[in-house]
C-alpha cells in the first residue's frame, strides 16, 4: 500500500485532474465557474474569501517552490536545509491559520444559512471540509517539524516530489519512515487533486491573469449625446 499510495496514487490524481479539467472545459463549459453566493451574507464571505485565498496561495506557492526546486540549486545560493524548513515552519504555519480562519468563516456560512446551503452542491460541502482537514493536517506537520530542525526529513520529501515529475521507479523509498502525520497529509492532498474536476475549484485554472496588462480604462457605454441611427437611416433624417 506504501508503494502505491506514494508511487502510483500521486499519477493517477494528475491523470484525473489534466483530463478531467480539460473534459469539462470542452464539454461542460457552462459549469466552469466558482458559482458565487456574494448577495447573502457578503461581509462574511469577503473577510472569509479574503483570508483563505490569501492564506492557500501562499501555502500552494510555498509547496510548489519548496518541494519541486532542485537541491543543487537551493544549496548554490547557500540556504541550509535547516534553515529552509524553519521558513516553511513560519511561513507555512501563518499562512496555514490565516486560510483556516477564512476556511472556517467559510463554511459557517454555507451551512449555517439556509439559503445559501439551498443552493450548495454536495461537492462544494465536501471540498470545503476536505481543505479544511487539509489545512489542519498541514498545521499538525509543523509538530512533527519541529523534532528534526536539520531539515534532513523535509529533504526526503523534496526528493520524493521531484522523484514523481522525474518517473523515479524509487520515488515512493524517500518517504518510508516518515511520521503518520506527513502521510495522511500527502494523502489528503493528492485525493483533492483527484476531486479537482469535479468541483468549483477548476475556476483557478481561469484566474484572469490577462487583466494585468489590459488597459487602465474601459468603455463601457458612449457619451453620444444624439440617438444612434437606425439601420437605413442617418442621423439627419431622425427626430
């Protein structure tokens, strides 16, 4: 089961999760959507919103650059392994409470309003609560952090990573031993990327970047104070 859950598993949620998403994006392209509430309950769902997204992106960011970045390169700029897990430490660990706090709020108000549960799928339910295990695990990891400051067990599970983008038959070697609790977290994590599809949170995969660089104004209605003239006429013949 180790070697599955550790080697195989993390392949199969990627599986799912690119042709899932792209499943539904060419067939359901109506259902690719975050399916906001915002008109019940709003101040409790931008405090909320707020504070999750804030809190998940600095965790999903911080896992991405942290476990994918290449040793060789991490060790070139001089940064210690200790070092670098006692980053991930705080980093992760204010992250990590600002995002429960926001998730908390969350699902506050999807169950505890009426209308807003009315109008709540099963799934969003059970991706909510899953992120929020999720985030409870990842805060109960730094526990089990802190009784190996070295960094050598954070190390292990960079190569188990990049072990997994690389086709390494051995990926699944670099976490045996490791603590129950970094267990059930990798777990959680590659079972919410299995469910990606099949929830709201394929929205993230249309943040619209491109706002960025579009101009600073917009027309959004002209200031043309005489009527526009109708199709076959000009503007003299109308009254």
């Amino acid at each position: 089961m180790h070697n599955f859950i550790f080697g195989i598993y993390p392949y199969i949620a990627l599986a799912v999760l690119l042709i899932g998403s792209v499943a539904r994006y060419d067939r359901d392209p109506f259902t690719w959507r975050s399916s906001s509430s915002q008109l019940l309950r709003r101040r409790q769902l931008m405090v909320g919103s707020v504070l999750f997204h804030f809190g998940v992106l600095v965790i999903f960011f911080g896992h991405l650059f942290g476990l994918l970045t290449p040793l060789w390169l991490i060790e070139l700029f001089g940064i210690g392994h200790g070092a670098k897990q006692v980053l991930a430490i705080v980093a992760g660990g204010v992250a990590g409470v600002i995002a429960l706090v926001g998730g908390i709020l969350l699902i506050h108000r999807r169950l505890a309003d009426s209308r807003i549960r009315a109008t709540s799928s099963k799934m969003d339910i059970v991706i909510l609560s899953l992120l929020l295990a999720q985030l409870v695990l990842g805060l109960l990891t730094i526990f089990a952090s802190l009784q190996h400051l070295d960094g050598e067990e954070m190390v292990r599970f960079m190569l188990w990573a990049q072990g997994i983008f690389t086709f390494d038959p051995n990926a699944a070697s670099y976490t045996e031993g490791a603590s129950i609790i970094f267990h059930l977290h990798i777990f959680l994590g590659l079972t919410i990327l299995l469910l990606f599809p099949f929830s709201r949170l394929v929205h993230m995969l249309s943040a619209p970047i491109r706002f960025l660089w579009r101009p600073g104004y917009q027309i959004v209605r002209s200031r043309r104070q005489a009527p526009l003239p109708q199709r076959g006429r000009t503007a003299k013949e109308l009254p």
